[in-house]
C-alpha cells in the first residue's frame, strides 16, 4: 500500500500514534519530515484538552517533529465552537471552567463571564476538561452546580490516555464522577462528535482532498472519522488490541502497526 500516492493530506491524533508521554512513537520524526517534504498536508487532533497549540509545537519540537499552530485542532476549539452553536437558544450568561487555563482562555472568547468560588454554584454552565494539576475542590463545585441546574459540557469522554506506565485517567474519568454525583450527563466536544471535524474541514482537511485520519482509538479517531467521511487508519501504538477490534462494530480502512507504515510500499 502506497499511502503517500493515495493522500494528499493526513490528520494525525497525538497521544498514542506520534508519541507516548515524551518519547516519539516508531519513527514519527522521520514520517512527519517526508510527508512534509513531499508537500503532504498535515492536521494533528488531540482530545487532550490540557495543552494549546504552541504548547504543542513546543513539545513535538522537543521530539524532533516540526508542526505550526494553525494545524492543530483541540477538544477546547471543539467546546467553543459547540458553545457557540448553542449560545443563543440557550442564552448562558456564565460558566464555570474545570480545566487548564489554555481551556479557560478558549472559553473566554465566548463572551460567558467566568465565575469561581460560591458563585460558580449558581452556573449556567459548567465545562470539565482534564489537566494535570485538577482537584477535588474542581470536581465538586462541577458537581453542585450541574445539581443546582447547569447545563454541562465536557472536552472529551477518553476515560483514559496511554502513558509510560500504561493508562492514565482523562477527561472522561473526571466526567463519570460529576455525572454520578448530579444525576446530570455531560454533552461532548470532542471526537468522536462532529465539532473538530467541522473544524478540521474548515481548515482545508476536507474528505474531498484525499484525507487520512490516523488514530489508536476506534470509539472516538475511527469512529469520528468515519461519521466525518473521512479515510481512517488504526494505529495499534495505543489503546486499541486486536481484541478490541474483533469486538467492536467500528472498523478502521487500514490497520497500521505504527505510523511508520506510512512510509512502506506493499
């Protein structure tokens, strides 16, 4: 299979296909490099809503890949872009934001006044996105607002992110305790909804211009590409076992041992 002369654009998820924790997966520098230098087009999409988009280039910098902002789309974009949607026919006014400050900048630029402390109890809106130093004290003002009537957003539903040591919790995680304490479920920005993909599409990864999306999970990268129209290929560096895809009704175009299959003729 000769990826290169089937694509002209390729859409990378991050967490499990290019790099676990800090080490580059497979040779990922190498196939970023001569996809670029074949004037390959290049989107990375991430549901890891803790890091912005310099903060990712910086950090696949770090491993030897060469990325720009504007290809990347995050399950923050995704939220905004959600609230966005909604904004008039739900008329919030305020929101409550457990999450990074990269997702409370983002929610920013809707125009919702952000409140904190007691006032958060009173949200019209609360949005959960995981990041590395979330709390207790976060999870439970969520809790108590989405009780007292909030509508409620989440980033993303990954219950988990391959790690060094294996498997981390998410978003999804933070989530399910929220859920079971309000009685209340969350709507989802990111993958496997459509949000990132109108995203993606506006920035020219259209399903039209020959697009592979590559991805470790089949319930959020393959399942969201495929809705989407997309071209999709399972990356078996992540979550995803042969098991899983015996099991599961959501199947990938191409099954990849990791992203250097990319580079092969077969």
């Amino acid at each position: 299979m000769n990826f290169q002369s089937l694509f002209d654009c390729f859409v990378f998820d991050l967490d499990g296909v290019v790099y676990s924790g800090e080490t580059a997966i497979g040779n990922s520098p190498a196939v970023l490099k001569t996809l670029r230098r074949n004037d390959k087009d290049i989107r990375f999409i991430t549901n890891n809503p803790s890091r912005s988009p310099s903060e990712y280039t910086e950090k696949l910098a770090a491993i030897g890949i060469e990325s720009y902002e504007k290809e990347f789309v995050t399950s923050p974009m995704a939220t905004v872009f959600l609230i966005m949607e909604q904004l008039g026919s739900k008329q919030w006014k305020t929101v409550f934001t457990a999450g990074s400050d990269y997702l409370k900048n983002e929610i920013a630029k809707t125009q919702l006044v952000a409140v904190y402390g007691n006032c958060a109890f009173k949200a019209d809106l609360v949005v959960v996105g995981s990041h590395p130093n979330f709390n207790l004290e976060e999870i439970r003002t969520a809790s108590l607002a989405v009780g007292n009537g909030a509508d409620f957003i989440g980033t993303n539903r990954d219950y988990f992110y391959p790690c060094e040591h294996g498997r981390a919790p998410a978003t999804g995680a933070l989530l399910a305790a929220v859920e079971a304490a309000s009685g209340k479920k969350a709507v989802v920005a990111g993958k496997p909804e459509k949000y990132m993909f109108d995203i993606l599409q506006k920035s020219g990864a259209a399903p039209a211009r020959k697009t592979l999306l590559l991805g470790d999970s089949l319930h959020t990268d393959i399942a969201g590409g495929r809705k989407a129209g997309y071209s999709t290929a399972l990356v078996m560096t992540g979550v995803t076992n042969s098991t899983d895809i015996e099991n599961s009704d959501v199947k990938p175009d191409f099954i990849l041992e990791n992203i250097s299959s990319l580079l092969q003729s077969r």
